[in-house]
C-alpha cells in the first residue's frame, strides 16, 4: 500500500486569465511559485520520503520547489501525470468555449475514461519505482487529472459540482496493493472563489 498525495501545480498567467491549458507548457508566475512554497509547508511535517511530477513546466517547478523544501531529492518525472489533452480548446478562455456551445472542453479533448487509466497506470509506477522509499509521496500534477482522479476514488461524490481544485492544493490517496485508488483527503473550492 502507497500514500501519494497529490498536489496541483502553482498558477501560471493562464490559471489567471482563465485560458484553458492542457498540454500547453505555460509556466509558473510569481503568485504560482508562493503557492508551491505554502504547498511544501502545509506538507512539511508529513514525513515524505519522495517527490515526482508531470513532466509540463509548471509542475515540475512546483515540485522542484516542494522538493526542495523538504530537503529531497529532485522530483521524478512521469508522463502519465501530465494534464489531460484539450486538442483544439488550449489557449480558449471559458467564455469562448461557451460561445462555441462547449462547457469544459473542444470535441476532441480526451475523456475522464483516457485521463483516469493513464494517470492511475503513473500512480502505479511511482509506487512500484519508490517501494523501498519510507513514507509517503508527493506527486504533482494538474487540476483536471487531480478531478478526475478525485471521482474515480470516491465513487463520483467528489468533488461536489461546483467546485474547483484550487493552485497549490493538497489530495491524498492511498493506492492499495491490487492498484486500486481510495481518497484519504481532498480539499476544493467554489468555482466562483
């Protein structure tokens, strides 16, 4: 059994502008860096014993700077915790999705189905490749993996409409040894917050 909690990347200009992302490689700003710093010191006295992250800049500067918060070795990347694909909606704004008749996503975005397999197939190989590793582990992604990966584990209750997963945040989970994903804790805001 693995402990892996999972963090959302620090802002980027984008998170602020409202301009969907996905596999975009926008980097932190300077309120997204604060955050992965608040993130390491809401997690500093959880006894980590390691970080990884998707491979996209803003999490892997997030988790750069968790690591070295926590006086850990830098973080191991993982393609499979990368955000989901958004195909012809990255860089679109929420409101031009809704011009165009779409809530979230373009017609060719990858599915909930997609995103889940791929990200617990990662959570997978970060336990196996950190088994002889004392305590939990920080994983850092982004913030429709981490929703996604929230439903899958409580059964769709979380997270409840209306909220978001929040920059900076902190999601526990705890993968069993059969590979299957239970949330431990997460924590989301309004989406108007």
């Amino acid at each position: 059994m693995s402990v892996i909690t999972l963090v959302r990347h620090g802002q980027t200009d984008w998170n602020m502008l409202g301009r969907v992302q996905g596999r975009t490689d926008i980097p932190l700003n300077d309120t997204g860096r604060e955050q992965a710093r608040e993130a390491a010191a809401a997690l500093r006295d959880g006894g980590y014993g390691a970080v990884a992250a998707s491979p996209l800049g803003r999490a892997h500067e997030t988790a750069q700077i968790i690591a070295d918060a926590l006086g850990l070795p830098a973080p191991r990347l993982y393609d499979g915790l990368v955000e989901r694909d958004y195909g012809t909606a990255e860089g679109l704004t929420s409101e031009d999705l809704w011009a165009r008749g779409r809530q979230a996503m373009g017609p060719d975005a990858e599915t909930d189905e997609v995103v889940a397999t791929r990200a617990v197939a990662a959570l997978r190989q970060l336990a196996a490749d950190h088994a002889h590793v004392d305590g939990p582990i920080v994983a850092v992604a982004h913030g429709s993996l981490i929703r996604v990966l929230i439903a899958l584990a409580s059964d769709g209750e979380f997270p409840r409409p209306g909220e978001r997963v929040p920059n900076g945040s902190q999601h526990a989970f705890r993968l069993d040894d059969e590979g299957r994903l239970s949330l431990l804790s997460y924590s989301a805001v309004p989406v108007d917050v």
